[in-house]
C-alpha cells in the first residue's frame, strides 16, 4: 500500500509539471513586445489602427499595443522624440521632417488621395464668397492644412492673400468653431460633413470627386526602428494587412471602434462610416510614389529641398511586398 501511495505521489507530482510546463507554452504566456502606436485625428482615415486593436489582431501577432492619440502634429514630434514606436499621419506631416533630417519613413498606407469636404457657413453661398474669409485648419504644415492650401489653390483662391487661414486644431474643434461662428468654413471628413450639412452648412467642395493623387494616411515609423527590430515592424505590419481583411467581415467590431473613439453612437452614422472605411480601404495598403510627388510638390514652396527630394526616399514597402509575394495577401481572402 504505502508503493500504491508513494507511485500515485510521484504521478501526480510529474503530472503538475507536465501542465505547468503545458501552460507555458500557451499563447497567453508567450512574451509578447510592447510598443505605443500614435494616431493624429479622431477620423475614419484613422480607423484602422483602432479596428485592429479592438479585433485582438495585434495580440495575435505577439504584440501588446497602447494606442495613443496625439493631436495633429503631436503624433509627428512624439514619434521624432522616441516616445512612441510608431504613428498613423498623413504624408505631408512626415514628409517636412524628413526634408529637415528626420528619420522618418512610411512603411503602409492606409489611403492615398484625399476625402476631405469644404464645409462653411451658410451665408457663404459660393467658393469665390470666401475672400476674405476665416479658415479653420489644424496645425500649420499638419495634413489639413496642407490639403486646404492644396483645394484653395486648385478653386482659384490664393492661400496666402485670398482668405485668412486660423489655426483652431484637430476635426472636432474646428466643427464646433464652425457652428459657433468663429470661423466661416473648414475642411473635414466623412461622414462629419453629413452632420454639419443637416445643420444648415453648405457644401462647397468634395476633394474625393477630385480624385487627387496625394499621400493622406500611413504607417510611419523610423529607419532605425526598420533597422533595428525588423521583425517587429514585421508583425505590425502584418497586424494591420489581417485587420484589413478582419474589418471587411466584421462590421460590428468596426463600429464598436467608431463608438470608442470618434463617439459615433447614432446607428446611420455608425453605418456611414463603416462603408466609408470599406470603400477606400485597400487590400494591400503600398503607399504610392505619385502620392509622395503631390506631397513634395505642395511643401516646395515653404521648402526648397522638396523640389529635389526622391518620393521613393519616403517609403519603404519591403514587408508588405514579403507578404504579398508570398500570398498571404491573397489568400486570407480566398
């Protein structure tokens, strides 16, 4: 009897650590990297980096990711600092830095022209009623204000003499300007200008009917982060080609994001941004080297070393290529 006791012991003590040993190797005790992902606008442009935490994509990619977001240029100069690993930012927000010394590079993209709406007062019946005229735009040299120097300029107005250009800050603060009266027009992005129009705004332009080529939203991190940790920037990567396809066939989750962090909460909006997102959101998210051209083009006047500057100096693509050569792409939509 006491053999029977002592084998049993000795059974179930080689059992616990056959399961401690078990349990170790399960996911949730896999080491996974951590890392700060910044975003500069509460926007659907945006969503992405929101919909692929919310659908654990980052998780099952060994990556614990804190999503940040930093207003306008603020992701830009967090990211420059080193205090987050990597930001969602429109390509002329990157593209200044890097003309001056900065170790930026864009490595996906998310879109590649230009959504926004010129929405403005409803005494202003016309883009020639806006001589004169207060415009609101984030950041000087932030993306939409370098998109409304870009439309202003294609209307005919001159950026500089025609109208008043007021820095008032990201989407949300310039809407409530422009129904406050501080400022006679702005530019914003769907589904934002649906609301503003309900409330009696006026449409003067749809920069998407325009269908200018110009680098809006990517993935931004340093060459040094390339360098240095490739397969980390690897998995991100990756994490965002299965949130793509993961937001395609999820809608709930995808306005479970919008609900968190643009405060949508009426089910038509929820809707209209969902379809938005789906409707320029691409497969395989390659920034584009005529996007990059538009971007220098714009910044040659405020910076000479943009005239001469590569685009392809601002992208690096090398992991998006490894999955898309290899079908991985392709195949989570099979």
């Amino acid at each position: 009897m006491k053999l029977l006791n002592n084998t049993r012991a000795a059974f179930i003590g080689a059992l616990f650590v056959f399961i401690v040993q078990c349990g170790l190797c399960t996911p949730n005790a896999i080491a996974v990297d951590k890392l700060r992902i910044g975003y500069g606008a509460p926007s659907v442009t945006m969503s992405m980096l929101w919909i692929t935490k919310e659908g654990k994509l980052f998780e099952k990619n060994g990556l614990d990711v804190e999503v940040l977001y930093l207003e306008s240029a603020l992701v830009q100069r967090a990211l420059i600092a080193g205090n987050i690993a990597m930001g969602q930012m429109t390509g002329s927000l990157m593209a200044a830095p890097k003309l001056q010394g900065a170790d930026l590079v864009m490595v996906s993209s998310f879109l590649n022209n230009l959504l926004y709406r010129l929405v403005a007062r409803p005494e202003i019946k016309s883009v020639a009623d806006l001589k004169g005229k207060r415009i609101g735009v984030s950041r000087f040299g932030a993306g939409a204000d370098r998109a409304t120097r870009l439309l202003l300029t294609k209307l005919g107005l001159n950026p500089e003499k025609d109208v008043v250009l007021i820095q008032i800050g990201g989407s949300p603060t310039r809407i409530a300007a422009l129904s406050a009266a501080s400022i006679d027009a702005t530019i914003v992005d769907p589904p934002d200008h649906k609301r503003l129009q309900e409330a009696g705004m006026r449409i003067l332009a749809n920069m998407e009917e325009m269908k200018i080529p110009f680098q809006h939203t990517g993935l931004v991190t340093t060459r040094a982060q390339v360098s240095q940790s490739p397969d980390l920037v690897r998995r991100v990567v990756k994490s965002f080609i299965d949130g793509i396809q993961f937001m395609t066939i999820n809608p709930e989750v995808s306005k479970r994001a919008f609900r968190k962090y643009m405060r949508l909460q009426q089910e038509r909006e929820l809707d209209d941004a969902y379809q938005l997102l789906r409707s320029f959101m691409p497969r395989k998210p390659y920034p584009t080297v005529e996007g990059f051209k538009a971007v220098l083009a714009e910044l040659a006047e405020q910076i000479p070393m943009a005239k001469t500057a590569d685009p392809k100096d601002f992208i690096d693509t090398r992991f998006l290529e490894e999955f898309d050569r290899s079908g991985y792409i392709d195949g989570l939509y099979r």
